[in-house]
C-alpha cells in the first residue's frame, strides 16, 4: 500500500533567522494523523539564516540525526563535543538519560539548509552519546547509500532502533530498486526533484509512505535526491 504525505500538509515554523518545514507533529504544529511513521517521529526541513541558530536547550530518549546539503552547522553539547558539520557528513547524538546542545550556522552570511530527524529508540534512559561520519557523495548516484543503521556499520552512523537511513541521488530516467518486506515501512521524502514509484507520483517536499510486502521501482522524472527510512512499525 502506498499514499501521499504532500508538501502542502507540512507544518510550517517562521521566524526572522529560520525557516523550517515539519513532516510530523512538531512545536506548535499540530497533526494527529501525522504524530510518526513506524519508529520516525520528526523530519524537519531547516533554513536558518546567517549566525541563526537554536541555544542550548534539553533533548531526551530520542535519537537525532542531521543532514546538511548546503552551509555548515556548528553544533555543542555538554558531553564536551564541539564540531563543524558540512556536506558529505552525518551527525547523530543519541539523547538518552538526557542532554543539552546548541546549532548553530557556522557561516555569518550565508543560508544553512540542513534535514533533522528524530527516531524514537528501542531502550529508554541510554548512555547519551554523539557521531560524526563523513560519506562519499558520488556513491548517492544512482544509488542507495546507507549512512545509518542498527548494525554498527563502517562509515554509518549508528541508530538505536530498527530503521536504516539511505540516501540517494537520481538522473533524470533513472531507477533504484528497494524490497519492502510485510511488517516493515517505507518512508521515502523527496529532498529535490520529482520521484515517481509505479502510477505514485511526488514531487519537492512530498513524501511516500509505503507498507506492504513488495518490490520497490523508484524512478526520477527529473534530476532528484531523496532520504529513504526503512523502519519497524509499531
């Protein structure tokens, strides 16, 4: 079974330094059809002007994840960890028993566009901790790249969940397959372009969501790049 999740029906935040888009119930965003999609329970599309930026603020049992594609973030935290994060890494901080960070973009003039998405853990009240991996872009084309997993993978951040995060870059006419087991969720956001899977089509902030055993046909009507969430349904 697959439907439509459209960009129409994403929650919007406005204020002066930021811009952010959210898929799920989020802040003063409220949708009760839209709460979570299996274990993923935020994807939020941030632009967040020049020197913008959240201040350090509490996160709990919650597994969070960035994904910049343009600009850099400067996050902080108070288990000491202080970095940069640009195009071609992806940062997770596991929240646990309890944390404090703060995001930042790192440039004073220019525009940071960054998705961050939460997934709920399997176990409460973890050890709280944080990961940076660095990813090749070139292995997106035309490809699923995963870039987060359960299995403690080389070169994936590590999610304390059953979801796997892949991302992917896709020409124009081109097709990428994925095998969607019974039980299990298929949450597919397009991050640019238009996608198309059989006679389902979504285009630049739509997403499909998809459970069902069957095999996947992801087609780019145009030049694309989207996040795929494999994900245990709850």
């Amino acid at each position: 079974m697959i439907s439509i999740r459209k960009n129409s029906e994403r929650g919007k935040t406005q204020w002066e330094w930021l811009e952010s888009y959210h898929s799920f119930s989020f802040a003063e965003f409220y949708n009760p059809a839209m709460i979570h999609f299996g274990a993923l329970r935020v994807i939020n599309e941030d632009f967040i002007s020049g020197g913008g930026g959240f201040p350090m603020h509490p996160h709990k049992d919650m597994e969070i994840i960035t994904w910049v594609t343009s600009g850099a973030i400067e996050h902080q935290d108070s288990m000491g960890s202080r970095e940069i994060i640009r195009p071609g890494e992806i940062q997770k901080m596991s929240a646990g028993r309890g944390v404090y960070h703060s995001e930042f973009n790192a440039d004073p003039k220019a525009m940071l566009h960054l998705f961050q998405i939460w997934i709920v853990p399997e176990q409460r009240n973890l050890q709280p901790y944080y990961e940076t991996v660095k990813y090749d872009p070139a292995k997106m084309l035309n490809s699923l790249l995963l870039v987060g997993s359960p299995d403690k993978i080389e070169d994936t951040v590590t999610i304390h969940q059953d979801v796997k995060l892949f991302l992917a870059k896709v020409e124009k006419g081109r097709t990428v397959e994925y095998l969607n087991h019974e039980g299990r969720g298929i949450y597919v956001h397009v991050a640019k372009g238009n996608l198309s899977i059989g006679e389902y089509a979504a285009g630049q902030g739509d997403a499909f969501m998809i459970t069902g055993d069957e095999v996947l046909q992801i087609q780019a009507e145009q030049d694309s790049e989207f996040l795929l969430f494999d994900t245990i349904m709850e």
